[in-house]
C-alpha cells in the first residue's frame, strides 16, 4: 500500500532493491570508493569508436552484472527505467536495444537515479512490476562535448566546476523480499535562484536539495537527527556548503551529511575541482558503496526510520579556492589507455587485477 502524504509517497510494504551493480572508468579506478565497483576499465572508450558508445556499454554493463547477481533473466524483466546526460537518452536507448526489455526514458540529470528509484518503487508497488531495472550512466569526454566544450580547446575550469564521471548504476526492484527497502520518495519542486555561473553547478542544486529535504522531514514529522547519514547526489564541495548554509537559515544543523560527488573521487589528489557529478555519479556510489554498507549492516528500515543518535559530524565542507586548470591537463590519462574491463578486485588504491 501507498500513501501519499504532501509531496511525499510512503511505502508502508517497502519495495526492495534485491540487487545492484556498478561499473566504472580510469579515473573512478584511482578514486577512494575503487574498491567496490563490480567492474572498472582503463580504456574510456570500453573498445568502441566513440564516447557516446563507450557510454552505452557502461550502462550496459552495470545491467547485465545487475541480472547476474540476482540470477534472473532479462526476459524476467517487466521494465527498465533509464537515463543518461546524452541528447534524447541515446546511450540508455541503444543499450536497451541490445538488452530486449521493455524501456522507459528518463531525463532528470544528475537526479535521474533518484527519480528513476522513486518511479521503480512507486510502479512496484501497486503492483505494475515485478523485477524493474532503475539505472543511469554518464560519461566525462560525451559530456564534456555535448555541454561545454572539446577536451583539445584546453579550456579553463573554474575552481568551481565538477568532473562528470564515466560510471553507471543499476539496481533491480522488486515489490517485497530480500534487500535494501525504499521507505519513502519525496519529489522535489523547481527552485531557480537565478544562479548564472554555467560552471557552478552546486549552486545551481542546492536550493532544490535542501527544499526536498525539508519538504520531506515535514510530510513524515522526521528530523535530521533520526538518520545515521543524509546523503545528496552531486552537490561537490561548493553546493555541500550551500546545502549547509540554506538549512541553518531555517533553524537547522547538517551533521550527518555525505555527498557522493565528494565521496567518488579524492579532491585532492585527482584535480577534480568541487568534485564528481552526472547522472552515473550517485549511481556508482549507491551501487557501489552505500547499497553494499547497509546490506552489510542487516539495514533493512521500513518507514518510520528512528536511528538511535546521530554520527558525530565529518566536518565542515571547505571552499573551494584552487588556481584555474585547463581542460587539457584535467583530460590527461582520459583518453583511451588500452585496458580492458575487469574486476575491481584490488589489492591497493589504483591497482586493477
């Protein structure tokens, strides 16, 4: 049964992700969270002609891998929801060509894979799905083409600007059993602060982020401190502070926070400015890392969700202040290297097997 509560679907039989798998490029492969992606590649061009291609083959992969752990079928497959940032969802279309099952596209940039789990949960539900694949995937260099510009005009990044990974998600839903259970969706209003900086997308996201939130804890009675962790999609290190900063205006302090733009790559270390974004950023994270710690922690909630005190606070989320880089040295070792798909089985940071 589903009950609809403002803005806000509550799951009071909780539909299950039953299985998830992740799948990932060179630079997610050097990333802190390598580990735990079922597969990685050093070649962005996964052996195919064009970026746009190798995109397909993400996604496509992080499907079959999906099926594969939960030992089913594509023709079990009632339906497939998927997005990508390409023009009219070209890499979700032609992977799900080749996959046979029925396909609905979906558009919400880096929101795609929420919009897609909360649609998959809702459809599973009432009962129109038994197995629904929800999954998205992004790709830097296709991005990097379609939205700004090509990587050999070395244009300059703002010290506020994201790296769009070359990763995808997927995660089959099912109505009831085994898994990680979705308890609510709350679906989220436009918000326009009439941020202009095409290169600050943070900014950009972090009003709708902190609207959800608190359209949600209102429609449920929750507060912040009843979750062990909040986590946004894509905000990076600019839009996690603003995120911060718009809730302390309403009388509320952010302790529990994690972003996965900040969490899929080392800022530091691997010249991502504010960090990762796109549509197969939060979805390699969930299905890579979140997913996996709550299956390991038997974190199977159903709504309401009391924790029984909040995680002590990672700290505050600095600015972001480095010096501009060209595009050209951030695209250094993104272009093909040779590689192939293999495991993520890894002794240590940036060692594939």
């Amino acid at each position: 049964m589903t009950e609809r509560r403002g803005d806000t679907l509550l799951f009071h039989t909780p539909p299950v992700i039953a299985a998830q798998a992740a799948v990932g490029g060179k630079k997610e492969s050097d990333g802190p969270l390598a580990a735990g992606f079922d597969e990685l590649t050093t070649d962005n061009r996964l052996g195919q002609r064009s970026w746009e291609a190798a995109e397909k083959q993400l996604q496509l992969r992080a499907a079959r891998l999906c099926l594969q752990k939960a030992a089913l079928p594509a023709e079990r497959v009632d339906l497939a929801l998927a997005g990508d940032l390409q023009a009219q969802c070209t890499a979700s279309g032609y992977a799900l060509r080749e996959l046979g099952v029925p396909f609905a596209g979906l558009f919400g940039a880096c929101s795609t894979m929420a919009e897609a789990l909360a649609l998959g949960a809702a459809l599973c539900s009432s009962g129109a799905a038994q197995n629904l694949l929800a999954m998205t995937s992004s790709h830097f260099c296709a991005a990097e083409r379609q939205f700004r510009t090509p990587l050999s005009y070395g244009a300059v990044r703002t010290p506020t600007a994201q790296w769009t990974a070359t990763a995808a998600g997927c995660c089959l839903l099912r109505p009831a059993g085994q898994g990680v259970g979705i308890a609510a969706a709350t679906l989220g209003r436009v918000q326009d602060y009439n941020i202009k900086d095409i290169n600050n997308m943070g900014a950009a996201m972090a009003p709708a982020a902190a609207a959800t939130l608190l359209q949600y804890l209102a429609d449920t009675h929750a507060e912040l401190r009843d979750f062990d962790c909040i986590y946004t999609g894509d905000l990076g290190l600019v839009g996690s502070q603003m995120l911060r900063e718009l809730l302390a205006a309403e009388g509320l302090l952010l302790k529990n926070h994690a972003d996965c733009g900040c969490l899929l790559y080392d800022a530091g270390e691997q010249r991502v400015k504010s960090g990762g974004s796109g549509a197969g950023c939060c979805a390699a994270v969930l299905c890579g890392h979140i997913l996996p710690k709550l299956l390991r922690r038997r974190a199977l909630w159903a709504y309401p969700a009391k924790a029984a005190a909040p995680r002590q606070p990672p700290g505050a989320v600095p600015r972001h202040r480095g010096t501009d880089e060209s595009d050209y040295l951030f695209a250094e070792g993104e272009h093909p290297g040779g590689g192939a798909l293999g495991r993520a089985d890894r002794a240590g940071k940036g060692e594939l097997k």
